[in-house]
C-alpha cells in the first residue's frame, strides 16, 4: 500500500520543518499543497521555504505558476494526482504539506468539476463588488443561489464571488455543482495535524511578520502593485502593504493589521483541519511520538530507517 503523508495545520506552525525532517527519514519528497506558494512572484509575503530548505529535499509546486496565471484547487488536482501516481512509480510513501484546506481536500476527496469561468465575467463580477460593497454581493447570491446562500460564509467575498462566476458563466447555480462525493483514490491517506499552544503560535505569527517586513514584504508588494486586483493578491500580507503604500495606513498599523489578520487566518485554518475524523494532532516538538505513529501503524521500514 503506498502512503500519502499530509501534514496540515495553522500558518507559521513549522510545517516546513517538519515535512523536510520527515522526508529525509523516508528518503522521498514533497508536494506542497498551498495556494499561494505556487506563485513565482509571491516569496516573502507567503513564507516560500527557503533556498536551503528547497536544495534539501526536492519540492513540488512552490513558485511554479504565475499570478497573472488563472489556477484553482480543480487544476490543481489534476496536476497533483498525475504527479503523485507518477512519482509512486519510485517511492512508497510521499509527503504533502500546506496549509491551504481546499488543495487538500482536493487530493483526499477531489473537487467537483465545475466550469471553467471567462476572465472577462470574472473581472466584471469583480468590478462590481468593488463599487457595491459587500451587501449588494450577498443579496445578488441570495437572489441567483439561494441553496447556497443558505450554506455559505456570507463574509467571504471571495467565496461569493466565485459562486457568482460559476452560476453566471454556467447559466445554473453554483449550488448545482457541488455534489461532494468522495473520490476513489488509489493510495492511503494519512493526516498529520500540527499545533502549538495558542500564545506560542501566536507569538512566531507575530515574529514571522516582522521577519517579512526586514527581509523586504514592503519592496516585493510594490513590485506586484499592477496585479493588485487579482485573486492570488487577495491575502494577507499583501492587502494591507497595498494600504500603506496608497497612504490608507502607517507601515506600524499595517503590521499590526498583518498580524492580527494572520491569526485570524491561522484560526480559520484550524477549524478547517479539525472536520477531518482521522486526523491525528502533535506538536511539532513531539518528532519522536510522530515517528513512532507512523511506523507502527503505517510504514513498513527496515530498521534501518529508524
């Protein structure tokens, strides 16, 4: 039985650290499963691993793709899942690592397939929400989608926006699409959840952000500055840098504002990892107990290897 190794959890957790360790155990390597990681022109602002990191176990969709690039969690499955069965050719246990709850769920359950929306309904739709607010977003989803209206998170533009893509460029609701049925994979999945007490955590999101704002997030956001309005540009780190540079914020406000939205983001993520039953949660201090889990009850090794 081949393994698929995911290790999930909150930004600024040690993911990383983690997933390199774990793969130079296993002499195998890694596929990361972050949204925004994948872009080349997004480094500082999302944590990329660095080059040492990167030279020490060979990496898998970090800074491949550009953010002029339209790319979503059903291309990315394709691409994972042909890349994963190729690379099962060669080795019996892989890691995935990433904080992006939905390229995760796209390995493990799949996504549906839903169209492929034009850039024009996109940019238009976007537009729009720009010059209505947020209430005019809503109450358009509730007027064309009402199922989903009912089940979304009605503060997430983003999420609204792409429902409204989906239902204007397919002429149905996006409601229509979403069956969530679980595909058949051909290898097991093991999730492996990272945490850490809450005020440590916090405190290394706090400190990763300064670290950002000393190795250049503020001359990286305003290199990207005419790509602002596009989705992969919607995060945190880069949204409120854009502020600061059109003079809505100081840089000291703009940090603070990084952080505290970074935690909330870290939260979010912690909330979206704890829905899966079989996830079991370590701190990342606990390498040992780890290693002990995965062999008893999943790897074969010879004992060599451990």
């Amino acid at each position: 039985m081949k393994n698929l190794i995911i290790i999930g959890g909150p930004t600024a957790v040690g993911k990383t650290e983690i997933a390199i360790w774990l793969a130079k155990k296993l002499g195998t390597q890694i596929i990361s499963a972050d949204s925004r990681q994948i872009y080349k022109e997004m480094k500082i602002g999302v944590a990329r691993p660095s080059d040492q990191e990167l030279n020490e176990v060979k990496h898998h969709f970090i800074a491949t793709k550009s953010v002029t690039e339209y790319y979503n969690a059903s291309k990315y499955e394709y691409e994972a899942l042909e890349l994963i069965n190729r690379l099962f050719e060669s080795y019996d246990n892989l890691i995935v690592v990433g904080g992006s709850g939905l390229y995760i769920d796209a390995i493990i359950r799949g996504i549906d397939d839903i169209p492929t929306v034009l850039p024009s309904i996109r940019h238009q739709l976007a537009l729009w929400y720009r010059q209505e607010g947020l209430e005019k977003l809503q109450n358009l989803v509730k007027l064309l989608d009402p199922m989903y209206y009912d089940q979304a998170d009605l503060k997430n533009p983003m999420r609204l926006l792409k429902a409204l893509e989906v239902t204007i460029q397919a002429n149905q609701p996006y409601s229509s699409f979403l069956h969530g049925q679980k595909k058949k994979r051909p290898f097991r999945t093991i999730i492996i959840g990272l945490d850490r007490p809450r005020e440590e955590l916090y405190e290394r999101i706090n400190n990763r952000v300064l670290k950002m704002i000393d190795h250049g997030l503020v001359e990286e956001v305003s290199q990207l500055k005419p790509y602002r309005e596009l989705t992969a540009l919607k995060t945190v780190g880069y949204k409120e840098i854009f502020d600061y540079l059109d003079g809505k914020l100081t840089l000291e406000q703009a940090i603070d504002l990084i952080q505290r939205n970074t935690r909330k983001y870290a939260r979010r993520q912690l909330s979206w990892f704890r829905r899966y039953r079989d996830i079991v949660w370590f701190d990342p201090k606990e390498k040992d107990q780890l290693w002990n889990y995965l062999t008893e009850n999943f790897l074969n090794l010879d004992k060599t290897q451990t």
